[in-house]
C-alpha cells in the first residue's frame, strides 16, 4: 500500500482532449483519437465471447484473487449505489449487487455493446436483472453526486481521455463515496524481463489458439506499457478532486488496485 496524495488547486482546468484532430497512443502505435475509439471496439468486439475463458489462461486465475480483493475494498453496504463502468461480462457487478441487496442499485455499463451484452446475458441467466448501459466514461449520463461507489476494472487503459474519465467518476460520486480503479501496473523491475517475454510471446500465441486473435493480446501487452504507472495514476485520482488517494500493489505490481474518496 502507497501514501496518500493531495489533489492539486487546478486539475479542473487539465483537458487533454481540447484540441480538435489530436493524436494518442493505441499499443505502441500514434493514431487519431477518433481511431483509437475505433480500433479498441474492434479488439472488445473480436474478444467478447473469449473474453473470461483468456482472461483466466492469462492471469492463471489470478484475476479473481485481484477482482475479490477490489470487492473486498469497495465495501459496498446494502442500499448502496453502485456504478461499473467498463464492466463487460459483469464479475464486479454481481458481486456489488449481492451486497447492495434487494434496495441497493448496481449499474452494469460498458462502451461496447458487445461486452456489454455478453455480461447481461450471463446475469441474467443468473436471475439478475441489473440495470445496463452502454456509455462512455469521458461523458457519463448519470447525475452528479449519484453513486456510492464507482468502479472501473481493467478499462481505464483503453480510455482516450484518462484525466477526463476521472473527472467524470468524481462527479457521480456522493460525498464520502469512492472510486476503485483496478488496472494492470508496472511490476517490479527483478520481474520485468521475463513478464516482458511472456507478454511478448505467449500472451499473442494464446490470444491466436483460443481466441483467434493474436493482434488483440499484443495490443494488450503494448496497451499496458503505455498505462500510467503506479505513482502517476494515483497523481492523475488527485488532480481529479479525490482525496485519500492510495494504491495496493497486487502480485509484485503486475495489478495495482487504486482508490480515492470524493470529499465534495
């Protein structure tokens, strides 16, 4: 677990999208940012139906232990409002409306319809029956101060906008609410070559034999060098008005869970 940082007197100025026709980064590659919306519903919309199944193969299952303890942290109460974003085949979601119980609310959401519609479906075949939308994070169509918890699992990476998305999270939290980011992170440099090798190599050739897409996991590998690292992201919580902003580590800092509190 890291200290705790402030945020700073003008973070509600900061907009790295301001500028019509600017670029960014998809993997390693500079694209425009309209394309980049493009091509990561391509990768979202190629892997849905693979999703969970690579996700296990990738992480040998740990992606569990990293979401139960996310879970776990978010401490959601009952009658709580709970909102997912990026929350694809709904793992986070089902657990949050378990807690949240009969007078709770739990939004399931996700950019792309197709993520979206494979975890409403397994919900349901659960007999829950959450709310869904499909809607982007940088423009949330939920009133301000709405939520007691927001979560955001393995999608912040794939935003455009970061600094925008946080903003938005913020905004739809209650004061006293909190925000969970659980991402993947910079693991610890004695682990780095071989994690870089396994990225590299075997994360694409399992994307290639069981999902049938091997341009997708190397855009994973490369999206992940291109993620904010620990201390970075927990900078970019404060800047955007959340406060007792901290970060735990998970499996050498392979993942890092961050969380941060809206004060109002």
């Amino acid at each position: 677990m890291q200290n705790l940082h402030s945020p700073t007197p003008d973070a509600s100025s900061q907009d790295s999208g301001a500028q019509a026709g600017a670029s960014t980064h998809f993997g390693f590659k500079t694209v425009s940012e309209k394309e980049k919306a493009g091509k990561v519903a391509e990768v979202f919309h190629s892997v849905a139906g693979r999703y969970d199944i690579m996700n296990d193969l990738m992480s040998v299952g740990l992606h569990r232990v990293w979401k139960a303890f996310t879970i776990g942290r978010a401490d959601v109460r009952p009658g709580m409002k709970v909102l997912d974003i990026a929350g694809g085949t709904g793992d986070l979601a089902r657990a949050f409306a378990k807690r949240a119980g009969a007078r709770g609310e739990v939004w399931l959401t996700d950019i792309n319809d197709s993520m979206l519609r494979v975890g409403r479906d397994r919900l349901t075949d659960q007999g829950m029956l959450l709310p869904t939308a499909v809607c982007d994070a940088e423009n949330l169509p939920f009133p301000s101060g709405y939520f007691d918890r927001v979560s955001v699992a393995f999608g912040l990476r794939n935003m455009t906008h970061k600094d925008r998305a946080l903003s938005e999270m913020r905004r739809v939290l209650k004061p006293g609410g909190k925000l969970l980011v659980l991402e993947f992170s910079r693991v610890a440099k004695p682990l780095a070559p071989a994690y870089d090798w396994y990225s590299f190599n075997v994360l694409p050739w399992l994307g290639k034999k069981v999902a049938g897409d091997e341009a997708s996991y190397r855009y994973l590998a490369e999206s992940i060098r291109m993620h904010p690292d620990q201390s970075t992201l927990a900078g970019m919580l404060a800047d955007a008005g959340l406060s007792r902003v901290r970060y735990f580590n998970l499996s050498a800092g392979l993942v890092a869970l961050h969380e941060g509190v809206n004060l109002g």
